[in-house]
C-alpha cells in the first residue's frame, strides 16, 4: 500500500512514473534523440562557447546517435524497451542542445516525423527560454492540441551572476516571460535545475526553488552540477579549485528543495547521470541509484516528504513524532473540533491527554469524537486555557507536550478567538508542567486582528524568556500563513 501521494512505489515525492501513468494508463518511455542542433550562445546568435559545464554532444550524452536518422535513433532505443514492456508507449525526446532553435520549418519536419511513429504519445522539447520565437510558439500550441507537448526550459540558477558566469546569455526575466508564453497556450513546462554550480551556497540553491513554487510550472529536473574533460568548466575548475559537492551535501539539499517545493510539480529527474569516462568530479555521481537510495533514506529518516513545507501542520506532526513516547502525559490547549485531540490521544495510548476550550460546543465535538473512536484516556476541561496550571497543579514537571492552536475555532464563529493577554498567561502556566524533555508548540495565526495582536505579544514576550530554546517555522513563500513556535528547556 502507498503512503505517500503521486508514487506507485512509495516515493515521497511526485514521480514521472506515476505521472504517466494516471494519464496514459500505461508503462510510458521517453525516448533520446539528437536532432542536429546548435545553440543561440554557440552560434552567435547570443554568445559563443556554449554553457560551461556542456560537453561536446551538448547534454545529449544519452541521446540518439547524430549521424542516425531520427527514425533510426528512435527505433534502435524503442527495440530494447520493446522487449520487456511490449505494450509500452513512448514519448519522443528531444535532448541535445537547443531544439527549438532552427527555422519552423525544420522544426515541423522533426517533430511531425517522431509524431507518426507507433504508439508515440508525446513529446518532450528541451530548449531554452530564449529560443522559441513568435511563429514557432503558435506552432507548439497547435501541437499541444494533437498530442501531448512538454517543453523543458533551461534555467539551471535564478543567480545572474552565477548564470554569467555558466554562460547562460539569458535573463531571470526572459526565463519568466517564456514560461507564461508558454503556459497561456496550456503547454506543460518543466523547469531544468543544477545544484553545485560554482561558488553557490545551499541558500542560494533554495531560493531557486521559492523562486520557482511562485511560477505555473508543471514539472522539475534536479542535476548535480558534473564536470566533464574538455569543458570550459574543466578548465575553470582546474585554475580555480572551487567546491564540489560531496554526495552527503547533495542528499541534504535535494531533500531541503523537496520539502519546499510544491507537491503538484512532478519530479522529472533527481539526480545527474554523466559518462563516467568524461566524468571529473563528483565521482559519486556514477553511482546513480546510490544517490536515489540516499535521497529516500533521508527523507525517511526526517519523516518529510515534497510539498512538507506547504502547510505549518505537517512540521507540528512531524515534531510531535519525534518527541512523544505511548506513555507520555500531552495537553491539547485549544481543542476546537477535537481532531487534534483525536491524534495525540492514538499516540499516547498507555499515557493520558487533557483537553481545554471555553466553548461548549467544542467539548462536546471532542467528547463524541474521542468516544467513536474508543478512547477513554482523556479529561476534557470546559475552561479558558490562561488558567492551565490552575487546572493541573498536580501534574507540574510531569507535561510532555503541550499544543496550542491560536485563532478561531474552524467552522465556528470567527469573533470567538483565542486573546493575547490569556494566550500570554497560558504560555507562562503551561512552563511549569513540563517535564525536562517537554514541549510547547504554538501554531500562531496573524492574518486577523487578534491573531496579530497575538503574534506581537508572543514576539516580545519570548524575546525575554530565560532558560528555553525558542524556535521559529515559517512558510517563507507565503508570510500571512500560520507559523509555528515551539519551546524546549534549554539544558546547555
């Protein structure tokens, strides 16, 4: 059974795969061509030399061979995949270099030939956000009514300085501009990336992916930047020495981007997969599956998964996890609708939970809940949470958890909200049930009036607060969202 969404094998991110196969029903291969291409930063049109880390098929190394007719290429592949998935279809690539950068009528001769073949469904265009002129982007949105078309733009960094010094000849802005060009005629775009570009950081990194969950894209490729003999890179890397990452650094990063990236855009690629024998560094890269089997292994290890950066919850979850055993007293401090309540009551089945509320209606939604679920190891108190430590005196220095969730009660009348004021007193009470190892954890909502007023008191009070670990969680790519507070015993 799946556990995860978009994964037919329990993937923590979107996969091709799965994309594929929801919508053709069938096992789907994208087939490699080289069609011939040249560049607009080879050929002058906007540079010479080409990107700096390109080998000399111009990332085609996979692709068909040149001096094959595209029939021929495509068939040679098709062969060998025939054989063990004989019902397969198939998606015509077209890999190497810039393959909308030619006259439309050499265009349609190469599309429409991949186009007739059997079973071909689609077809993916690798191109650049520069390269796709007027005529031949009312051309792709005919195409896109016949079958189905991707476009895979280049991008690689949304650094200026780092995309001249790859030499790249194109802007940020001119990216931008394609991909709406692009997704006004309904095309599915999908977005190339390299992480371990020269001289970038992993924040830079990240901010290519915020960067990118604000456009309409529809699909990702992550590559590890790998330096291949006879490259421009090559050169600069051997004067330069700058850093390359280590396979440990590219898993981090990789899971970092996944947790933040949106969990509707598909993961096209993950991972590099260079010639090993014009591969420089990393070495590591050779071993493809390896870093796929790290990728999953870590993200099993943080319990994350993409998209996990989309709603502040999947992180109070994650930390409740992480930090509750089946024996442990919990206090749900705002219970609403009992949902929560629901969920930690299951986690501390051999513990106890306490529930607080100041409406009546949300005691007795709790009430019902808990008790169709068979739970008997709560006690729910119809009690304004400022009084908490009143409440529970017994039970100082025994709390391992306690969960406040700020705001109005969902679905409920929107002018009872939690207050300030009693929010503060709640959070000064509740320090004295924890246990050494207790936590407090506050979702904070500041997108109305009280919800901000609670945000500032919250803001200057732990300001001044000695002897805890306070931490912080945002949704950087939406600053009105709810964030989360959590609230540890410092023991250094």
């Amino acid at each position: 059974m799946n556990l995860f969404k978009n994964t037919n094998n329990n993937k923590r991110y979107y996969t091709l795969d799965y994309f594929y196969k929801q919508k053709f029903n069938s096992k789907v291969f994208k087939v490699s061509l080289n069609a011939g291409f040249t560049c607009p930063n080879i050929d002058g049109t906007v540079g010479y030399g080409g990107c700096i880390y390109c080998s000399k098929l111009g990332s085609g190394d996979y692709a068909g061979n040149v001096a094959d007719d595209l029939i021929t290429q495509f068939n040679s592949v098709k062969k060998v995949l025939h054989e063990k998935w004989p019902n397969a279809k198939y998606i015509g690539y077209f890999q190497a270099r810039t393959n909308t950068h030619a006259p439309l009528s050499v265009l349609k001769e190469k599309y429409e030939t991949i186009l007739k073949l059997d079973n071909v469904v689609g077809l993916s265009i690798a191109t650049r956000p520069d390269a796709i002129s007027d005529e031949a982007l009312d051309y792709l949105g005919e195409l896109n009514k016949r079958t189905f078309l991707t476009i895979e733009l280049g991008l690689q960094t949304i650094h200026e300085k780092t995309s001249k010094l790859i030499n790249r000849c194109h802007t940020l802005d001119c990216f931008e501009k394609m991909v709406y060009k692009l997704k006004d005629k309904q095309i599915n775009v999908v977005v190339h990336i390299i992480n371990g570009l020269p001289y970038e950081d992993k924040s830079m990194m990240l901010e290519t992916i915020h960067y990118l969950n604000k456009l309409p894209i529809d699909g990702i490729k992550i590559h590890m930047l790998h330096i291949l003999k006879d490259t421009p890179l090559s050169i600069l890397y051997q004067k330069k020495n700058f850093k390359v990452l280590t396979k440990e650094e590219y898993v981090d990063i990789v899971c970092d981007q996944l947790e933040i990236l949106k969990s509707n855009i598909v993961i096209n690629r993950i991972t590099g997969d260079p010639n090993a024998d014009d591969l420089i560094e990393p070495h590591w890269l050779v071993k493809k599956f390896g870093v796929l089997n790290e990728i999953d292994k870590e993200l099993v290890k943080r319990n994350t998964y993409q998209g996990f950066n989309e709603s502040i919850l999947n992180k109070t979850k994650q930390l409740i996890l992480n930090n509750i055993k089946n024996n442990d007293l919990v206090v749900d401090a705002t219970i609403g609708n009992g949902h929560d309540t629901l969920f930690l009551s299951k986690l501390v089945t051999k513990g106890f939970i306490f529930g607080f509320d100041i409406q009546k209606s949300a005691i007795n939604n709790t009430k019902n809940l808990l008790d169709c679920n068979n739970i008997n190891n709560y006690q729910l108190f119809l009690e304004n949470h400022q009084n908490i430590a009143n409440v529970l005196d017994e039970y100082k220095n025994k709390i391992s958890l306690i969960v406040f969730n700020l705001g109005y009660l969902p679905g409920g009348d929107k002018m009872i909200t939690t207050n300030h004021k009693s929010t503060i007193k709640a959070i000064k009470g509740s320090l004295s049930l924890l246990n050494n190892k207790g936590i407090i954890l506050i979702n904070v909502y500041p997108g109305h009036d009280e919800g901000f007023k609670e945000h500032q008191a919250l803001e200057k009070y732990l300001k001044e607060l000695k002897g805890y670990n306070v931490n912080y969680f945002y949704n950087i790519d939406n600053k009105e969202a709810p964030y989360l507070i959590e609230i540890k015993k410092n023991h250094s």
